[in-house]
C-alpha cells in the first residue's frame, strides 16, 4: 500500500506542471500577437515611407513649377514695362504732334458688322475675278491645245495597245519585255509605211513634171479653153504670173512653209512614240493612282467601270484595226487584179490608215486610189471607183458591224452624233476619239444614272 504522504506530492506535482504549461502556451500566444504586431509595424512602416517619397516628389515638381511660373511673370513684367514705355513714347509723340483724344472711352472706336455677302458691289468683285481667272484658264488651254492633243492621242494609241500587250503577257512574257516588243511592232509599222508611201508620192510627182507640156499642149489645142483664154485671158495671166520675179520668193517661202509642217510632223511623230511608251509602260501604276483618288466606299465600283471603259476602247481599236486591215488586204488584191501592182502596196496602206477616220476616211481612201487610178487609163480609174463605193457598202452594213459588235454596244445614230461632234471639236483627232468616247459614256449612264433612276 501507498503511503498517505507519497500520494499528496504526486497530486501537487501533477497541479503545478498543469499550471505551468498554461502560462507557457499563454506566454507563446502574447509572444505570437506582438510579433504579428510587429510585422504589422513594419509594414506600415514603409508604407509611410513611399508615401513620404511621393511627397517628396511632388513637392520638388511643385517647386519647378513655380520657379518656372516666376521666370514666366519676371518675363511678362518685362514685357509690360516695354508697353508702357512704348505707351509713354505715343503719348510723347501724340502730345507733339498736337493730336486731339476725342473718344477717350471708346479709344478706336467699336467694330462694324462683316461685309454682308449679299453686298452688290462684293458680289460684284468676286464675280469679276471668276470670269477672269476663267478666261485666264480657256486661254491657257488653248494655247496647250497642241499639247493636249497629242497627249490624247498618245492615250487613245497606249489603251488601244493594250490588249496587245495582255497578249503576250498571258504567253508568258513580263508585262516590261511586252511593252518593248509592241512598241518595236509599231515602229516597224510606221518606218515600212513611210518606206511604201514615199516612192509612190515621188513618181506621181515625176510623172505629173514629165507630163506638163502635154498637159499644156492638150489646153491649147482644146477650142472651148482657146475661146474661153480669148474671153478672160486666163492663159496670159498665168503665163504672166510664171514670169514675174516675184514668183521665185513666194515659191521660196512656199518651200520653207512646206519644210515646216514636214518637221512638226516628224516632231509630232516622235512625241506621240514617246509618250504612248510611257502610257504604255506605266498604264497600271497610272490606273491605281488615279483609282485612288476615289473614296473607299466607291473605289471598287470606280475602278471596275473604269476597267471596263478602258477595255472598251481597246476593243474599238483593235475592232477598226481589223475593218481596216480587210479594206487594205481587199484593195491590195484588187489593184493587183486590174494591173496598178507597182503602187498596190502603197495604196493598200493609204486605204487601211483612211480607213480609221469614222464617216469619211473610206471615200478619201477611194478617192486616192481613183485619182492614181485615171493616170493609168479611163477605164482602171472608173474601175477603182466603182469597187471603192461597193467594197463601203459591204463593210458599213456587213463588215464592221459583225466586228464592232462585240467591241463596242453603240446605238448607229450616236456613232454619226459622235463623229460630227468630234470632227467639229479637234477635226480628224476629233473624229477618232469621239466613237469609244461615247461608247464609255452609254456605259456610264447605263450603270449609274439609269440604274439609281431604276432605284428611285
């Protein structure tokens, strides 16, 4: 058995060791809470101090600022003494001058009211410098009207090209080596025209020299002109006018004038090579820059109708290249028929480039060749003639409109409203343009002013 006493000190001991780990878990927990205090301290600590650095800066920018706000009124003090200097200086100056202040609280005066636009003398003024600087801009054009021309014409000739070009894109050539090639194609063509037409026109000048006395002789053997030359004496003014030494000078400066127009033809010539090969070159970058302009809502409209436009008129040209080319291949046949074969390739080519010229240029191509046609007998003259007026009717009612049809869709009566007009506008240049001019303004009106018409 236990003794009494052993039990008392087991029970004391077992009560202070109770006690004693409530005061270290107790002693634990206030420890924990102030370093959490502690932590908390610091925190706060260098939260305090970011915002006393932010002061810090806030305060130096304030500071530059109002260094800066005392240089700029030390400046505009400075300024206002100038003024009152210069004020003091007037004054002086009004007070020698004996300048009386009339309206001292009105100083100036108050401003008027603006010109009224309704003005007539304004409206007046500004009218008359409208048509002024709209008379300067007509007479400006129409001193260009030379240049403006040929730039048309270079254009009408590179859009006609163009689907040459294509052509031999789509054979597998870049577009710059297609250029080169159609360029070289149409300087081929011009020198073996020159080459072809030049001898014809130099033999029938001969021959018009070599035949003159008997010319002359046949006049004065004729009794209508003998009776006609005793009446009006028309054979001794002209023998009168041949003698008179004045004759040599005007036939001088007849030459000069005929050298002239050669060399602003040959000129003209060469512009129009050079400009259509850099139509030619250039015409995609042209088309975009000049799509560009257009707004963005409206670019892709714009620049499928004018696509179009430009397509047909290279439709037109090549479509009159082919009228043309079967009227010279038929002439040149026929005229090796009826025995003119040492001028059939000339005039094959005179017909094929008259041809070009709407309405007319097929009568002048018959009458050139009819006129060539008499010099070598009556009957090959009448011959020519009456080919020529037939082979016009089978192409205007049967050759060209199966040609032109796909090229250009253009009423027959706007075709002969257009040439009229344009004859009248810029003649032959004129005359040219003026049919794929009007095919693309049908299709313009058809596309947009007939079609919002429809939408109305």
């Amino acid at each position: 058995m236990t003794p009494p006493g052993d039990d008392t000190s087991t029970a004391t001991t077992d009560a202070d060791l109770a006690e004693a780990t409530r005061e270290a878990e107790s002693a634990a927990a206030k420890a924990e809470a102030a370093a959490g205090r502690s932590e908390q301290a610091a925190t706060n600590a260098d939260t305090s101090a970011d915002e006393a650095e932010d002061a810090a800066d806030k305060a130096e920018t304030s500071a530059g600022r109002a260094g800066s706000a005392a240089y700029d009124a030390e400046a505009a003090a400075v300024q206002a003494g100038a003024a009152a200097e210069r004020a003091d200086e007037d004054v002086d100056i009004a007070d020698e001058l004996l300048i009386e202040e009339r309206h001292p609280s009105e100083g100036m005066g108050q401003p008027g009211p603006p010109i009224r636009r309704g003005n007539p003398f304004t409206f007046g003024f500004f009218a008359a410098l409208g048509v002024l600087v709209a008379w300067g801009l007509w007479n400006a054009l129409g001193q260009a009207r030379s240049v403006l021309i040929l730039l048309l014409v270079s254009i009408f000739i590179a859009v006609g090209l163009n689907p040459l070009v294509e052509w031999f894109m789509r054979r597998g050539l870049k577009r710059g080596l297609s250029v080169g090639v159609v360029f070289l194609l149409m300087i081929l063509a011009v020198v073996g025209v020159g080459f072809a037409i030049v001898p014809v026109v130099t033999d029938q000048i001969d021959s018009l020299i070599k035949n003159a006395p008997g010319y002359i002789d046949l006049l004065q053997k004729s009794k209508t002109l003998t009776n006609l030359n005793e009446k009006y004496k028309f054979l001794d003014k002209a023998q009168e006018y041949i003698q008179d030494p004045a004759l040599a000078q005007r036939a001088f400066g007849g030459i000069l004038g005929v050298g002239k127009v050669v060399a602003n033809a040959l000129f003209n010539t060469f512009t129009i090579l050079v400009l259509t090969l850099y139509f030619l070159a250039s015409l995609p970058s042209v088309k975009r820059a000049a799509y560009s302009l257009v707004p963005n809502t409206r670019r892709k409209r714009v620049s499928i109708l004018g696509d179009e436009v430009l397509g047909r008129v290279g439709g037109y040209v090549s479509g009159q290249f082919m009228v043309a080319l079967c009227a010279g291949v038929t002439m040149f046949v026929f005229l090796e028929i009826v025995g003119l074969r040492q001028y059939a390739v000339a005039l094959a080519i005179v017909v094929m480039f008259c041809d070009f010229i709407p309405m007319v240029g097929g009568f002048i191509g018959v009458a050139v060749v009819s006129l060539i046609g008499f010099t070598g007998g009556l009957w090959t003259g009448i011959a020519c003639l009456i080919y020529g007026i037939v082979y016009q009717q089978i192409e205007n009612y049967v050759v060209a409109p199966r040609i032109m049809r796909r090229a250009v869709d253009i009423p027959g009566a706007v075709t002969v409203i257009a040439a009229l007009l344009g004859g009248a506008l810029l003649g032959v240049v004129g005359a040219l343009l003026a049919i794929p001019s009007a095919a693309a303004l049908l299709l313009i009106i058809r596309e947009v002013w007939v079609r919002k018409a429809d939408a109305s």
